[in-house]
C-alpha cells in the first residue's frame, strides 16, 4: 500500500500536522498523474503486459486474471481521484466513507507501483488458487480486500491514540499490497519450507514477510507500513486464528473446502463422494485385496452390468459363483481382447 496525503486544498489545518517528506510524497503523486496522462502507457505498465504475455493468458488461473485486469483498468480509467479513493481514519471512519474499503485496494500511484503488485499477485495466484479452488481463493480476494483495510485503521487509531499523533489518522493508503501480503502468510502456509533472499540475508519463508514488512519502508519510505502489517496479520488471522472457520461457516461449509470447491488444476476434480464410487468405499488394504482377486478372475469387457458406463478397474466385485456358460463366455472375451 502506498500513503497519499490530504491535498492542500480541502484541508490546509490537517496539511500543517504532514512532515515535509509527506508533503514532498504528495507532489510527486501529482506529477506521476499528470504524467500518466500525458504519455497514455507507461513503461510499468507495458513490461506486466509483457510479463503476462509470457506466462500465457491461458496458462493464469481465472481468478487471478480476473483479479489483475480489474486493477489494470482500474488504474487507466480509475472510478476517483487518488486522494478520494484511498483509506484512511478520518475519511473512512469519522466521515463514513465506506467506499473507500473496496476503491483503496484496486486502485495504486503510479505504473510501478501496479507493475510489482500485480506481478507479485500472478506468481502467489498461480500457486494459491491451483491450491484453494477459484471460487475459495475469489471468497478469499473480496474478503481480504475488506479486511486489510479494517485491519489497517485499526493500527493507525492505535498508533495515533499510543503515539499522541494524529498525524496517523490522516495517513491515506492506496493499493493491493496489504492483500498480497496476506497471501504471502496464505502461501508459505500451504507451501511450506524454502528461504528467500532478501537484501542479501537468506531467511526461512516462514518469516520472511516480517523480514519484508521492515525492507520495504527502509527502501520505500512512502509506502505504508501499518498498511502492509496489517496484511500480515489479516493472514495470521486466517492461518492461525478464526478467520478460516468463520468464512466457512458463513459459506455454509462444513467440510473441508479443498473437497468442496472447484480446483484449477486443467484437469477435473473428484469429490469425496465422487471418490467412494470409484473405490467402493474400501481402504487401501481392501482394494489392493479387491484387485488382485478381480485380476485372479477377470471378468473381461462384460457389458452386462455396466453398459457403456465408465467401470472403475479394479474394483468390480464378481459373482462368487459362474455358472460354467458364464466362464466359456469369459474366456472367449479374453482370448478374442488378447
């Protein structure tokens, strides 16, 4: 997420309480508008275009498609002005903006800024929503979109109320990185182990958002820390916390979601149900056992209780007892397949 302060204009008391540095932030985000406007694609912009070209918009799960190209038309034809899209205590909660919880998110500062969040978004959306199902990892986007922006005015009333600050409350953020940081805790979660290297320090994925957090406000002192600790924790929340159970029961779902929902994989999935057909309902034990006797007595390509219906190999019980026409007729089958 990256700050943008109040404009001059609609609140000159409140821009008193902004140091010069965010002053300073403020005008740099104006340039990069009018400049944005006046050269139409930027660099940014174009090399994502290119990095999606390569991955092959086939190849990228739909959500995660879907996902990206709402924030890149987002970002040419935004629904507001920055400083009316972004979130913060003052705007949101004293005056009720609400809207700004869903425009803050999709909505960045610059082409840069949209090019390394929604890289970051197709390489943890190729591995998540392959992992999740789409319609778990799209409940997972919406949801987490919403609540990174709850998260994140609660920090900063906090840091205002702690730190006697009320510059905190002012602070305005835009952006989709508070919710990739969310998936990063989602995807070291359900992918486990590995490091990473981050300014030159190789450390275990498991704490290398944290690792991260600090980075990026050392390297990028515009970009909102509060806004992506408080993907963390949104993330945290679902991993460690109640977060998972709730959104589950909200859904109605009881079982497990991985069972539940469509998973993208370019290849169907099967249900548990889906899954008793095919074995009948044996453990592995006692369809190891069902296909060594099936095997001993192979009942051939017999249509007789099957048709033309799919017929799991393996795991057909035969008669325990064929009359001696059945066996002829077993055997000519066999000779006539071999």
């Amino acid at each position: 997420m990256h700050c943008i302060p109040k404009t001059p204009e609609r609140c000159s008391r409140r821009m008193a309480l902004l140091s010069f540095h965010q002053k300073l932030h403020f005008l740099e985000i104006k340039v990069a508008t009018m400049r944005r406007r006046q050269k139409g694609l930027n660099a940014g912009l174009l090399l994502l275009l290119s990095q999606v070209h390569q991955v092959g918009f086939s190849n990228i799960p739909p959500v995660t498609l879907a996902t990206l190209a709402v924030n890149v038309f987002l970002f040419l034809q935004p629904l507001k002005r920055l400083d009316r899209a972004c979130i913060s205590v003052d705007e949101a909660l004293y005056k009720r903006d609400w809207h700004r919880l869903y425009l803050s998110p999709f909505h960045h500062a610059d082409d840069w800024h949209l090019y390394f969040n929604m890289v970051s978004l197709l390489w943890k959306g190729l591995k998540l929503e392959r992992r999740l199902g789409s319609v778990w990892f799209g409940y997972i986007i919406m949801l987490f979109s919403l609540l990174v922006g709850v998260v994140y005015m609660i920090l900063e009333l906090a840091l205002a109320e702690l730190l006697d600050d009320p510059r905190y409350k002012y602070s305005c953020a835009v952006g989709f990185s508070g919710v990739l940081f969310a998936l990063k805790v989602l995807n070291n979660h359900y992918h486990p182990g590995g490091t990473s290297n981050i300014m030159g320090i190789n450390v275990s994925n498991r704490y290398a958002c944290w690792l991260e957090l600090v980075a990026i406000h050392l390297l990028n002192p515009g970009s909102s820390f509060a806004g992506h600790l408080a993907g963390i924790l949104v993330g945290l929340m679902y991993t460690m916390g109640p977060l998972k159970s709730i959104m589950k029961t909200c859904a109605g779902q009881r079982n497990s979601y991985n069972s539940e929902y469509f998973r993208y994989s370019g290849t169907p999935s099967y249900s548990p149900q889906d899954y008793n057909v095919y074995t009948g309902g044996l453990n592995e034990d006692e369809q190891f056992e069902r296909a060594v006797r099936n095997s001993l007595n192979d009942s051939g390509g017999s249509t007789r209780h099957y048709s033309n219906e799919r017929r799991p190999y393996g795991f057909w019980l035969p008669p325990e007892e064929l009359s001696a026409e059945e066996l002829r007729r077993q055997r000519l089958n066999r000779f006539e397949r071999w």
